[in-house]
C-alpha cells in the first residue's frame, strides 16, 4: 500500500538531484528579467575596468618581459626570453591576451553577474530595494528662489576663495624659499 507522500509526488524525474541541490545549465540565467537595471549597469562599469586592463596589457605586457627576464639573467637563463624581443612575436603576444583578457574576463563577468546564484540573487534583491526609494526630483533645485541654490551659491564662492587663499599662501613660502636657499 503506497504511502501519501508518494500518492502525491508527481510521476517523472525530480528536478532535484541526488545531493538535494537543483541542476541548472552552465550559462542559464538566474531569475532573467529580474534586476535587469542593476546587472546592466553593473556590467557597463565593470566592463570598463576590463576594457581598461586589455588596453594596459597592449601596451604594457612587456613589463612582465622585461621582470621575468631580470629573474632569468640572475639565473644565467636570458637567452630563454630571445624570443620575445620580436616586433611580430611582441604584436601577437600583445593581442593574444586582449582576446583572453576580453573574452575570458567577459565571461566571468556574465557568469558573476547573471549566472551565479549567490550574486544574482543579490542584485536582484537590490534592483528590488532601489525600486522603493523616492528619488527627489531634480527640476526644482535650480530655480533661483529655493535654499538648495543659495547653498550652491555659497559652496561654490567658500571654494574659489579657499583655492585662491592656498596658492597666494604656496607662492609666497616659495618665493621664501627661493630666496633664502637658492639666491646665493
């Protein structure tokens, strides 16, 4: 006689497996739609940082070159890096790690930001929480008669007047000091 737990399991395979956990495609993501702003944006600025690290490494990945040979010439080994020295070795190495750079780094990003469970679940929870906030309008700030302006007006004289004050007090103790030590 079946019990009632299995009377109401439905037929088929469980979509939990033998751990307990669900299984879930490499790259299917974690509640799509949700939080879309917040992974968006998010992935704009850290895209940005990745595009920046391609560019250094263009640019400046014969750094590497140069410290590792450091290490090598005190182990009497710099012959090994000869090879590097090569205008087209150089370009092709320069533009092989963009690519594994971008599209690894790309990768890892979309993996992060919409596949992991973890931090999808939290920036859709964020997404989430921003969408509560009443976010004050901006129109009414600058017109002339409100306080906010006035501020501005205040902040913004108080600054002028302290950039003026710190280079008129840095020209004199320089013109000081040039005077008492380099006038000889």
């Amino acid at each position: 006689m079946a019990t009632v737990a299995q009377e109401k399991k439905a037929p088929g395979p469980s979509p939990a497996g033998p751990d307990g956990s669900t299984r879930r495609g490499l790259w299917k993501v974690h509640k799509p739609g949700e939080g879309a702003v917040t992974r968006l944006g998010l992935f704009v600025a850290m895209a940005a940082f990745l595009f920046y690290a391609c560019h250094r490494w263009y640019y400046h990945w014969t750094y590497f070159r140069d410290v590792l040979g450091r290490w090598l010439e005190a182990l009497q080994w710099r012959g090994i890096l000869n090879w590097a020295f090569d205008p087209q070795i150089q370009r092709a190495i320069s533009w092989a790690g963009v690519l594994v750079l971008g599209i690894g780094g790309g990768a890892l990003l979309y993996y992060y930001l919409y596949v992991k469970v973890k931090t999808a679940e939290f920036l859709v929870q964020t997404d989430m929480e921003l969408r509560k906030v009443t976010w004050p309008k901006i129109t009414p700030w600058f017109k002339v008669d409100t306080p906010v302006w006035g501020a501005t007006y205040v902040v913004l004289i108080v600054v002028v007047l302290l950039a003026a004050y710190v280079f008129a007090v840095d020209w004199v103790l320089t013109w000081l000091a040039d005077t008492a030590f380099y006038s000889g």
